[in-house]
C-alpha cells in the first residue's frame, strides 16, 4: 500500500493558491453575466433598465405567444441600436447580440405567460399542474403560485361555512360550495 509522504508547508500554500485561483476565476465566469446585466452604460442607463423597458417586454412575450422569432430578432436588433446610441461598452452590445440575449428574453415571457395563467386559474377556480408543466421556466415561482390557489380554496371553503351556518348547518354542502364558487366568480368579475 502507497503511503503519503510528509509534505512541506509550502507544497500546502501552492495547493491553497491554486484552488483559490480557481475558484476565483470559476466565480467571476458564473457570475459575469449579473455584472453584465447590472453595469451602466455612459448615459446612465443599465443592461437590466434597457431590457425591462415595456415596448421590449411585450414585444418578447407577443413573440413568445404567437411563436414568431422573428420579432425577437427585431427586438434585438433595436436593443442593439438603442444601446449603441446610449453608449454601452462593447461587452454589453456583444451580449445583446448574441443568442443568450434571445433566450434571457424568451425565458422572462414565458414566465410572464406562466404568472398570466396562474392569475386566470385562481379566478377560474382551476387547478395549476397543467400550468406548472408548461412552463418550467417559472419553477421557482411555483410555490408562491400554489400558497395562493391555497388560500383560495381555504376562502371558497370559508364562504361555504358560511352559507351552511346561514341554513343552520356546521358542515356545508356540495351545493354550499357551487354557490360559494358561484359568488367567488362574480366577485372576480367585479374586481376586474
């Protein structure tokens, strides 16, 4: 069997020295294209502010909904004029040139697309796994999204409590749940 022979302190340091060396490089790659995103350009205008502009954002999304690249292409292409004029480093117009520009854009629509579902199956009274199947892009957002057709279901229950307390009952009925079902979509109606 092999054994470890002694080794210097030193040989100790190097090793130190150089899985710091990489990790430091591995960090900065991970975490380029946050700084990216979060520099501001001359006139004072960030990566994150130019790709939030809501002409952008719809136009990605109305992409996204109608499955048209080629309006994503067009969105680019005017992001890259716009940056251009307000002087962005040549970093930053690579990036929003490039096909990870395409994806960042398509990702954040279809998790537009996601919240948008949501919101219609918690008026609707519908359930979300269809939802949460068809856009895993909005995997993080999933459990806020089910706490919340959680607390929808606790108050159509709560509002059928009601309506059985109203009729003399302590547990209510299936028809208890249609009307507070019934009274829960003219609500969402109204509110809308």
């Amino acid at each position: 069997m092999h054994r470890l022979q002694n080794k210097s302190p030193y040989f100790y340091i190097l090793i130190a020295v150089v899985l710091t060396a990489i990790l430091y490089i591995v960090v900065n790659w991970l975490t380029q294209p946050r700084q990216l995103e979060s520099s501001i350009s001359p006139s004072g205008v960030s990566m994150t502010h130019l790709l939030s502009v809501p002409e952008v954002t719809e136009k990605a999304l109305f992409s996204v909904v109608e499955d048209n690249p080629e309006i994503l292409l067009e969105v680019q292409t005017e992001l890259v004029a716009t940056a251009e004029k307000l002087g962005f480093s040549d970093s930053q117009l690579s990036f929003l040139a490039s096909e990870p520009l395409l994806d960042y854009l398509r990702y954040h629509a279809k998790r537009e697309m996601f919240n948008a579902a949501v919101n219609q199956a918690y008026i609707n009274l519908e359930r979300i796994d269809d939802i949460k199947a068809q856009y895993p892009e909005a995997r993080d957002l999933f459990k806020d999204a089910e706490q919340l057709i959680i607390r929808r279901n606790q108050l159509i229950e709560q509002i059928a409590l009601s309506l059985a307390n109203q009729d003399g009952l302590s547990v209510p009925t299936k028809a208890h749940f249609q009307e507070a079902a019934t009274l829960w979509r003219q609500k969402m109606a109204h509110s809308n």
